[in-house]
C-alpha cells in the first residue's frame, strides 16, 4: 500500500485534479485508476523525481508513470531501475545499464523521444552505467568502471574544460576517473565528484559561491574542475543543489564516540570530587558523632546508588540515540534565495544549526529550486526556503530563511519513519513511503538472463550443454574482473546444465555478494581433499593472480586469496560478503602484531601449524591473543593459542 504525501505547486502538469495551483498542507496522493487487486509491486513507489514540466512515479516492479500532459501516462520502457527528471530533461536508467533519455540537452530534433545514450560511449567496455545526473544543460553518466562522462552544455566549464576550448558536445566526453559517486541539481549548472578516498572534485557555474570553494563571484565566475580543499570532516552521503546553492549532508561516526568519552570523563571526574570531599568531610568530623557518621554514610551510600542507576539509565538512553552515526546538514552560496538554512551568504560548507535537531538525527534530506526538506528519526518533517506555492506545506505562502518544524498529518506506517524518503524538486514537495526491498530486482535480472537476445558469452558445461550469458552484466557482477569470469567458467566446466543454471541465477539475481568466492568455498567444503591441505597448497602456489588481497603494515606488504581469508575470518568475511561488498584489493592493518607475530599468523592461517624456526615468546604470545580478537580468527581444535603455548613450554 503507498503512502504518498504531496505539496505545492498543481500546474505544469496538475497532479491532483480538483485541487488549486498551490497546496500549502500536505495531502494524500492517490494514483488515478488505482485498482486496490493489483500486486503490491504493481502499486509500491521506489522513487519520485519532478522537473518543471513533468514528474515521474517510479514503482518497485521497475514500471514508471510520467505526468508530463493533463492525464498519466506508462512509460515503455521495462526494468527500471532510477529516473531523473531534469529541467527540461529526462533520464531512466534500466537494470541492465543502459541510460534512455529525452529532452533538448539529448536530442533538440525530437525532444520527446527517448534515445539510448549508452551506445554513444566508444568504449563498450564502460556502456553499464551506474548512475544518471542532470544539471540544467547537461547530462553526466557514471559507469560500472567508476568513470564519468559528460553531454552538453559546457558554457560555465560544467563538463570540467575550459570553456574557450569547448562549448557543447553531442558525444559524451571522459570528465575524471576513479568516481565513487556523483551529484548535481537539476536547476544548477554544476557537478560534484567524489572519489574512493572521500576527495571531492567540483565544476561549474559558480556565480553566487555554490561551488564551496570559499571563492566569491569577483574572485571566480565559473570554474574547471578543481579539488575542494575545505571540506567537513566526516563521511560525504549526499550533496543536492539548488538554483544559486548547495547543501552536503556529512556522517560522522567519531562524534558520537567522542560525546560519550566526554560524558564519561565528566562523570568520572565529578564522582572522584564528590568521594574526595566526602573523605575531607568525615576526617574533620568528630568522633563522638560516629553513628550520625554511619547512618549519613548509609544514607550517601543510598543517595550513591540511586544517582548511580540514575547515571545508568541515562547513559543507556544516550547510547540508543546514538547508536547511529551522527548526521548534520552543511551548505554554501547566496541566502536571499531563502535556500541556505541561514541569513548570510557563505562560500564554504558550513554547518546549519538549529535546536530543532538536537538530540536527533537526520533521516533523508531533499533540496528543490529554492526549498529545503529534512526528516529526522523522531519523525519532524523540517523545512526552509522558497514557499511561493506552499511547497514548505505551513499552510501559507510566507518564505523562511531558517529551519522550522511543520505539522504532518498522520502517517500510515509512522512506527518505521526509515522507510520515508522526501522528494523536493523546483517548487513541488513529496513526503512517500519506500521500504527497502531487492526482491523485485532480483526477479527482473532473472528474466533478463533467460532472454538470450541480449546473450554474447559462452559457458560450457561438463556434459558439453553451452549456457550462453550477458558479458557486460556478468562484468558488472564480478567487480569488473576478466579474472573471474575465467574461474565462473572452470566452476561451470564441472557443473551440470542444471547446476549451471542455478549459479547463474545466483549472479544475476545478485543473492549473494560475491559469487565467485561463495562458489570457490562450496568446491573446497565438499571436494574429497582436507580443508588443511587445500589451503597449503593454495599457500604454496606461485600463482600471484590468485592472491588478490594485499595486507599493509608498515613496511611489509602481505599478499592473501581472499578465499582463504573469509574461511579463517570473520572480518574479513563480513568485509568481503556482506551488503556492504568491500570491493578494494588493498587494506593496512592497525593490529599490534610485530612482523615475527604476523609471519606465525600468516603461516598458520593457511597450514593451521606453527611456523618451524621462529622462537615463541612471551611478547609474541601476547600479540598473538590481542590479533586472534582483531582478525576474529575462526579456531579449530587445536588453536593457534593453544599451540603457542605447548611450543613456549617445550622450549623452555
């Protein structure tokens, strides 16, 4: 069932009939035609995205429906997985990586005709696209490679060139390499970069200091693209633009730690005072009063114990509030706008503060044209901004320069206000409930793999049945790692047709992770040979492709296949197949093992043995215990500690 909130402006195109041009409350969406027999998949929005002139549904069964004309009509186009809609531009981005998009940036001939811009890149290996932003005039692709190409305008150097060399491009051009994520508003003329070391690139239209680059309009008009070198400390989730601003939203995981290490310290400190004094107190105090002295200890000691429970009760509170990491709010540009959550222009990210988000946390955050919404984990729906057509839902036109709290009606799944996600683009306002869930994905890549049109790879299995698949697909699946599609084939070798199938299945449905791993562990638990000695002799193969994960620390680089570490870690399991799927190759250790104590830590890990001619002892021992805890080593009998010690009795 959705639950769909919607507010400001009715025209260009009228979402709700019967309803004026401005909504200054918000009220329930409810889609034309809703037929209450359909699938919850059929009904569930995954996504809302609105441009001036048309606003797009996307729902969970990767089916769109775009206002764009007095009546609603289905976009046909199938597996969707995101839609942009731009000022006068629209992209969709289909499971399988493709980008259709429409508008004058794209095709000036036939704006309304959606044209597959991925074909457009010339090299096929970087045609699965990750993600689709808009500015104003351009459009900007990120590829399953971590590349971004730009199309369009480049006026105000927004494709990151100087804009005396190039001023618009129908092609895409490479902007930068090595891009985890990318952001841009659709009514600015700028983009923001940001690598895998959390260095953020910016470039563009930089009139009114929206570029956060602490230059103002004397200094830089426009901008090619350059670091940012002030930044908030904290990890970068999100960065939203509007119309002559930019707002970032930051985690920051240390505060949380610190706040508590202060409260503690404090409290510690105030307790060590009070025992002092007591001390002072009683040893100034007669001896003939000692029963008035106990029964004031007594009573103390009482008063102690409640204030303790109290302290108790309130550090557990704090904990819960904080058991997620802190999020705030940092913008920059021109206030007059009303866009910046201020009332002073700023040209570098800083921080927007309000006691409306003390003890607190942010949610989701949306910025529009001029608008800003902020949900929060205590279910506040905050805003400021631009209020011409009651976009901040007050009930009223009047503007707000700084954060305030608005009323929302009743939600009807308020008991999990994560699952809400806000939509706030030109001067239109969506407050909409979206679960997370893969089921719907997983099923369409499913039907995609059974759709050999779009097969180019083939696999051939033990019986000689050929299994044919999607190259491109299998890439974006396998980290981009030709490596791995020539272990998927020697595992298919030794499968058959129907065990093939399934392992394909698996892949694309994206059930687990990292398949080749999970699959390379399956061969290893149920082959004949001992786990021992399947890991020897992975230990002593001269194969360097196959030890594809580098340990740093200090000097020393320590090379492992990552197989080996998932079976005999639980960091390093969670860190190869969880959700989360760590895709680096390279990490440095901050454990206390000296070199000698790692060499007996890698030896056994492979051998489950201690390594012959190293003397044991006390200090490596103790390093050994503290690494065991660090790498969450999974023991067997015997263990590693329990090997040490019989070796450092032996020897001694």
């Amino acid at each position: 069932m959705n639950d769909c909130l919607f507010f400001g402006r009715n025209k260009y195109p009228i979402l709700i009939k019967n309803e004026p041009e401005s909504i200054t409350k918000p009220i329930q969406f409810k889609f034309e035609n809703e037929n209450e027999n359909e699938n919850e998949n059929e009904k569930q929005i995954k996504q809302i995205s609105s441009g001036y002139y048309s606003t797009i549904f996307l729902f969970k069964n990767g089916k769109a429906i775009e206002y764009s004309n007095e009546n609603p009509e289905k976009i046909q186009i199938e597996n969707i997985q995101k839609v942009n809609v731009g000022y006068q531009n629209e992209a969709i981005l289909t499971i399988e990586g493709n980008v259709f998009a429409k508008g004058y940036v794209i095709n000036p001939k036939n704006p309304k005709e959606f044209i597959n811009i991925s074909s457009l890149i010339e090299d096929t290996n970087d045609r699965i696209i990750q993600d689709v932003v808009f500015s104003v005039e351009s459009i900007y692709l990120l590829t399953s490679n971590h590349i971004v190409y730009g199309i369009g305008s480049n006026e105000y150097c927004q494709l990151g060139l100087d804009s005396r060399k190039l001023r618009k491009t129908e092609k895409p051009i490479l902007m930068m390499k090595n891009v985890s994520k990318i952001f841009s508003g659709n009514s600015s003329n700028h983009i923001f970069l940001l690598n895998s070391n959390q260095e953020l690139f910016v470039c563009g239209y930089n009139y009114d200091g929206q570029l956060g680059l602490g230059k103002s309009i004397k200094e830089e008009r426009i901008q090619k693209l350059t670091k940012i070198q002030n930044i908030p400390k904290g990890k970068i989730i999100d960065i939203q633009s509007g119309y002559v601003h930019s707002i970032m939203m930051i985690e920051d995981e240390n505060e949380n730690e610190n706040e508590n290490e202060n409260e503690n310290e404090n409290e510690n400190e105030n307790e060590n005072e009070n025992e002092n004094e007591n001390e002072n107190e009683n040893e100034n105090e007669n001896e003939n009063e000692n029963e008035n002295e106990n029964e004031n200890e007594n009573e103390n000691e009482n008063e102690n114990e409640n204030e303790n429970e109290n302290e108790n009760e309130n550090e557990n509170e704090n904990e819960n509030e904080n058991e997620n990491p802190k999020r705030k709010l940092y913008s920059c540009g021109n206030y007059e706008y009303n866009g910046l959550g201020k009332t002073e222009n700023t040209y570098e990210f800083t921080e927007i503060k309000s006691s409306l988000f003390e003890n607190d946390n942010i949610i989701d955050f949306s910025v529009g044209n001029r608008h800003t919404l902020i949900l929060t984990s205590k279910s506040k729906l905050i805003v400021f901004g631009d209020n011409e057509y009651g976009q901040l839902g007050t009930g009223n036109t009047n503007n707000h320069f700084i954060p305030i709290q608005i009323e929302l009606p009743k939600l009807r799944f308020n008991e999990n206000i994560s699952n809400y996600h806000i939509c706030c683009k030109n001067e239109r306002s969506f407050l909409y409930y979206s679960p997370s869930s893969f089921s719907n994905l997983e099923e369409d890549l499913i039907k995609l793999f059974r759709r050999k049109e779009f097969c180019n790879i083939s696999f051939k299995t033990k019986n000689g049945e050929i299994i044919e698949a999607h190259k491109l697909i299998l890439k974006y699946r396998l980290n981009q790692n030709e490596n791995q599609i020539e272990k998927l084939k020697k595992i298919i070798s030794k499968k058959s047709i129907k065990e093939s199938n399934q392992i394909f299945e698996m892949i694309y449905s994206n059930r687990i992770i990292n398949p080749i791993l999970y699959l390379e562990i399956k061969e290893i638990i149920n082959s004949d040979e001992k786990i021992e000695e399947t890991m020897k002799r992975i230990y002593l193969n001269e194969n360097e492709n196959e030890k594809d994960f580098i340990i740093e620390r200090k000097e020393n680089q320590y090379k492992f296949p990552k197989l080996i570490l998932i079976m005999r870690s639980e960091l390093y399991r969670g860190m190869f197949l969880s959700v989360t799927n760590d895709t680096s190759n390279k990490v440095t250790d901050y454990s206390e093992l000296s070199n000698k104590s790692f060499q007996i830590f890698e030896y056994w890990i492979y051998s489950n043995q201690i390594k012959e001619g190293i003397e044991i002892t006390q200090e490596i021992i103790n390093e050994i215990e503290i690494g065991i805890d660090y790498f969450q080593l999974n023991q067997t009998n015997p263990n590693l500690f329990d090997l040490l010690i019989n070796k450092f009795n032996n020897q001694n």
